[in-house]
C-alpha cells in the first residue's frame, strides 16, 4: 500500500502494474489505483526529478 503525501485526499493506493523498458535509460512507470477509484501513472525512475518518490508517493505500512 502507498499513500501520495500531497494528496491525502485520494486516499491508500495499490501499485496495479509495473513498466520497464528492457533498453537503457528507458521508461519505468508505476500504476497505483487509490482509494478515490482513480488509476493514476507515475514515473518510476528513481534518477529521474520526476520520480514517483519525488512527485510524493511514500510506501504505507
């Protein structure tokens, strides 16, 4: 489970499909359904400014 620190509204998500392309430097994304019913796509890359990590998903124990 994660929550978005910026976004407390949207409620508990859960991470529903991971992308990595198998090239380097290719795109790695994330899709996590939260509590609101909305899926929503972030970057996973952690070198990236806009990581998922950056943008403010935490993980939720």
């Amino acid at each position: 489970m994660v929550i978005h620190k910026r976004h407390p509204e949207w409620g508990m998500g859960r991470v529903i499909e991971e992308m990595n392309s198998i090239l380097p430097g290719g795109l790695s994304m994330i899709k996590i359904e939260f509590k609101d019913g909305t899926k929503r796509a972030f970057n996973n890359n952690i070198d990236s400014e806009l990581c998922c990590y950056q943008a403010g998903i935490r993980r939720h124990k």
